[in-house]
C-alpha cells in the first residue's frame, strides 16, 4: 500500500462494567452491560472487504442481546422484555422491565406473575359486605337480600319499607319486617294475595261445631238443640245439657188430685153412680188454688136435665144450676183462691143445695127436683172434676172451666169412690205440688201461646197504624237458659222477636248470665242477670217506632247494635206485626236452631204483663199440661 492511502489512526475503546460475583444465569437482572465505541472518521474510503464498523454487528454474550450501529451508538428501542406484553391484559396496570427481566403490576382484584388469576375478595371476611358478596372478575360488589337494599357504603344493607307503598297490601292492613312485609285481616278473614283483599274464613268447613254452624263475616256461631235440652258447653263449640241450677221443691203429695191438668177444660175425674132409690148428693173435699176462675166439679145428668156446676169467679164461689130447663147463677162467700186449704162440701137437703166452706153455710138454694135422674129402672149421677161433660158455652153463663187447683181427703157418696185414689196414686201427673206459692211453673218442657195484637189504628181515619210492645216478666229461674217471651209467625215460620235467658255472650266467645233480646236472630241489647241466685228478678222490654229497651232489676242493657242497624231491625219487626203473630211464653214451636239466639224452654216460675195486661195462662189459645198457670213450687231452702 501506499504511504497516501493509509488511513488516519483510529481507536477503539470496549468498557465492561461487570460486578465481581461470577456471572449470574442468563438474563438476570443483577447484570449490566455498558459499551461504548469511538471510531474515528478515515480519512480516506475504506477498502472494500472491511466493514465491521460500517455495518451492524451484534455483541453477544450470556446476558442479552444488544444492537449496536456504525456510528457507535447503542439502541434500546427494541431491547425491552415488555414488547410484546407477557402479562394478562385484563388483570395488568402495567409491564415493568427489570434489565433481563420484567414485573406484572396487577390491578386491584388481580394476582398471579402474569396479572391471570382473579382473587377472590368474597372469601376473607364476606368481602366487608353485611349480607351477600359477588365476586367477578377482577372485583366483587355487596348485595342484598329480598326486602333490603344496599347502603350508600356500598357494603351494609338497609330494610325497605315496603308499607310505604298504600298498594302493597290493598285492603288489608300493611305491617312491615326486617326483610318482608306482611298483610294482615281481622279475625276471622285470611289475605288473598291475588285480590288483595281480606276474605271471610268459613269456620263452618273446618267442622267447629258440635250441631248447627252458622257462618258470619269474619266469625261463626254454633248452636245446639234448645228444645232438646242442650246449650252451648263453655268452648262454645260443644253442646251440654241445661241443668237446673236453683234447687225447687218439686215433692207431690200422692193423696192430692191436681184440677188444672187437662187444658182442654175436660174432666180429670168421671164418675158415674147408679141407685136402686133416689139418693141425694153429698161431696166434701179440701181445695187450695191461687186460681181465679174455673170449674170444681159438676154434678147430674145430661146437659138437657137437671145438674149443677161449682165453680170459682173472681176467687169466690159460684154455683150455676139448671132444672127443669130453668137456669140460674148464685155467687157468694169469701174469696178463697189465697192458697191455703179450706174444706168445701156440697149437700142436697130437702129440696135445698147447702154449699159450705169450713163447715159454714155461705149458700142455702131451693131447688126443684133431685140431681140422681131415673133412667132404665135405675137412678142415675154424673159425677166430674175439674171440668164438665159438654161444652162451656152451654152452661148457664160462661166460664173458663180450667182451674188451677188442688183436692185432698175428697168423699164422694160417702166414700164410694176408693178406686180415685189409687188412680192418682199411680199417675205423678194427676198430683199436687205439696207445697206452693203464687206464679206459674213452667218445667222446661213446654210454652204456652196466645194470639195477641200489637198494632194501633188511630182514630183518626186513614192515618197509618202505630205498634207498641211492651212487657214485663216476673221470673225466678231454675234454669240459666231458655225462652221467656216469643212473638212467631205461623206462616214464614220465623221468630220476629224473643226475650231469653243465656248463659254466654255470642260475639265475645264468653261465658255470662244474661238476658237477649233479638229480632230474629240479632240480639238488639243484653243485660247480665245473676240467674241462679233463687231471687225474684223483673225483666222489662219495650219496643215501638225508634226505640228498643233492655231493663233487668231497674238496670238498663246494653246495646248491641248501632242506630242504623237497630232502625232496620225494627222495621223487619214492624212487618212482621202486620202479618198474623202467635205470642209465646216459656219456648218456641219447632223452629231451626238458628232462628233466634235461644229456642230452649224456660224453667223456673213466671208472670207475664204484655201491653199492660197480665197474661192468664188459662186464657191461653194453648198451654202445655205440664206448666201449672197459677202455682208455682218454692225454691228448697239452702242446707244449713
């Protein structure tokens, strides 16, 4: 070569800066690698076969690669580890190159080298959520439970009222829970979410009572078989019999023979006496009776002959006597209906009728002809007590022949008649109360009836007709349930009105002496009674246009409807009244159970006053035979 085409010195300078540990494994971060290259610029082209600093070249060594160009430079553009990025996209913030090797920085809720698996936040500490942790992705979020929602915090859970809304329960009533809701109905309703709406339960499908179920909204009663002799038991779904609770003194003398047995006013006694001669008359017996009026006995032949009748009027002694066709009345005497015995005997004296009262005349009649008549060569008498062998219209003057009465140490003929007192003897019915006292028995096995008129016309032509109905009872119960005062129509066969002893309260399920009084079967008032104390207590109700009262002892009842309903009831009652009414004492007819709050009969002494009159038993259009119209048995005093 020539001296002119050599080039310019050039240097070359290598720096290696490697730490004094031996080299660690490849591409270990803990290893640098620092080169520099200074080249100086010839001053004459290079030859052709010489390139290392015109072209790149590579240094290689066991810590990496690096790119080096002719200028000397060192370039890093394509020297990191994080192009293309290792870590997982969805996980990572960021990829950091460590010189050999690289760092994941994971976002929250991310973890792994690579930023690739999810941490479960949901697993420590339910997440710091008070109810429901969801984890996802990366995160989770709190939730609630049905009826909560989530907090402001994000974490803790707050009720929803959901009674805020009016509609949530509709017609019943919204009472709200942790969590829930619920809506509620009165007793006796359950909610039908699909109406909102509270519905009646019918208790009478579940089977509740005994007998007779009647369902009502939201309740139900049960009635059992009154004329049957049961009640309601104290679950008031049972029935139980009604037992006496006052004690009366019920003995019957076997040597006494009750008057007032047939209704009918028909004989209780029938004798009939037959003579070879004439033969005159003579009866003694003792009587008692509280009885105003009615028939002892009649004597003589057939209605068209001779024959008398010994009857009370007005609590004295009447005789009326026919002979010959020719009739007459006689009245005289004490009043004897005080209920104490006094002997009474009837005698034919020479052409005379003696009648005595304890051996004292108080009538002396003549009479013309003798009571035993001749009739196929024989003499014959008729011989009654307690009624007469024909219909009274036919007597003398009218009567009403039944007679609530009692005899004893009877002589009939002088004694004639002995197969009487076996009869009686063996018949409890044909016999007296040994002891009693003023009133009427009735024995809970029966009622009277009468047919009675409450409705008023003015006098006043063309005005509407007013009705009243007032009454008054005077009991002493034996019994704390049964029927005191009905009104009944024959031809719906519905009870328009009752009064009665009840020993429960219907609508408050209770257990309470009371009296009732309804129409129909709605109690319009109710008033406690202390029914089993063997006291005489007085029962008032009054009735008219607007007006219902309860009274028991002076005391006034209490109301158990409101004025409209009361207003509506007694216009039922006022229609009714314009139909035929049959008034009831002591019981009802056979009517359904549910009819009126009672249908039991009555048992225990009583006086009726309807309308201001007092109510005669023996007036009535029927009574049943075993109520005594006007004697009543004592209550049997308290054992010491």
């Amino acid at each position: 070569r020539s001296p002119s085409a050599s080039p310019s010195p050039a240097s070359l300078s290598l720096s290696l800066a490697v730490p004094s540990l031996a080299l660690p494994q490849p591409r270990s971060p803990s290893a640098s690698l620092s080169l520099s290259l200074a080249v100086a610029q010839p001053r004459c082209p290079q030859p052709q076969g010489h390139r290392s600093f015109q072209r790149a070249f590579q240094a290689k060594s066991g810590l990496g690669s690096q790119s080096f160009t002719s200028h000397g430079q060192v370039s890093t553009s394509e020297m990191t580890l994080c192009t293309p990025n290792p870590c997982d996209k969805k996980g990572t913030q960021a990829c950091q190159d460590l010189m050999g090797n690289f760092f994941c920085l994971c976002k929250a809720g991310w973890g792994g080298r690579l930023c690739d698996r999810d941490v479960n936040e949901c697993s420590q500490e339910n997440g710091g959520c008070l109810q429901i942790c969801h984890n996802k992705p990366g995160s989770f979020h709190c939730a609630c439970h049905s009826g909560f929602q989530l907090s402001s915090d994000g974490r803790t859970c707050q009720d929803i009222d959901e009674c805020a809304d009016s509609e949530a329960c509709g017609e019943a009533r919204c009472k709200n829970l942790p969590g829930s809701y619920s809506c509620l109905c009165d007793k006796g309703f359950a909610y039908s979410s699909q109406e909102k709406a509270c519905r009646d339960v019918d208790e009478c499908l579940q089977g509740r009572c005994e007998q007779v179920c009647v369902n009502s909204p939201g309740s139900y009663t049960c009635h059992c078989d009154g004329r049957g002799g049961l009640k309601l038991s104290q679950d008031m779904d049972t029935c139980e019999d009604i037992l006496p609770c006052v004690p009366f003194s019920m003995a019957k003398s076997v040597k006494s023979l009750y008057l007032g047995r047939m209704f009918s006013g028909t004989p209780v006694i029938r004798l009939r006496f037959k003579r070879l001669q004439p033969t005159r008359l003579v009866a003694e017996f003792d009587f008692r009776t509280f009885d105003p009026e009615g028939i002892l006995l009649f004597a003589g032949g057939h209605q068209d002959s001779s024959w008398i009748v010994l009857a009370l009027r007005a609590g004295r002694l009447e005789l009326q006597l026919r002979y010959n066709g020719v009739g007459r009345v006689t009245s005289s005497g004490p009043v004897i209906n005080h209920g104490m015995w006094q002997t009474i005997s009837v005698e034919e004296l020479a052409r005379n009728l003696v009648i005595k009262v304890n051996r004292d005349a108080v009538m002396k009649i003549a009479v013309a002809g003798d009571l035993f008549q001749p009739e196929r060569g024989l003499y014959h008498l008729n011989l009654t007590v307690g009624g007469i062998p024909f219909h009274e219209k036919d007597l003398v003057q009218p009567i009403n022949p039944r007679l609530d009465g009692c005899m004893r140490s009877w002589n009939w003929l002088n004694g004639e008649d002995t197969t009487i007192q076996e009869t009686v003897k063996a018949n409890t019915k044909m016999q007296c109360f040994s002891v009693t006292e003023r009133g009427s028995f009735y024995p809970g096995s029966g009622f009277a009836f009468y047919s009675l008129d409450y409705m008023r016309t003015p006098l006043d032509i063309g005005t509407e007709s007013t009705w009243e109905i007032e009454v008054v009872a005077h009991i002493r119960p034996a019994a704390d349930t049964g029927v005191l005062f009905a009104l009944w129509v024959p031809d719906l066969r519905a009870v328009p009105l009752s009064v009665a002893l009840v020993d429960y309260h219907s609508t408050k399920k209770l257990k309470k002496q009371l009296v009732v009084l309804a129409v129909e079967h709605v109690a319009l008032a109710l008033m406690e009674i202390k029914v089993c104390d063997g006291q005489e207590h007085m029962v008032t109700i009054s009735l008219r246009e607007g007006e219902a009262t309860l009274e028991v002892d002076g005391t006034r009842g209490q109301s158990e409807v409101s004025a409209a309903q009361l207003q509506e009831r007694l216009a039922v009652l006022e229609k009714h009244l314009r139909s035929p009414v049959l008034t009831f004492a002591g019981g009802l007819p056979d009517v359904p159970v549910t009819s009126a709050p009672v249908t039991a009969f009555y048992r225990g002494c009583m006086t009726l006053e309807v309308n201001r009159r007092l109510l005669d038993l023996d007036e009535a259009a029927y009574k049943h035979s075993d109520i005594t119209a006007h004697s009543c048995p004592p209550v049997e005093p308290a054992a010491a």
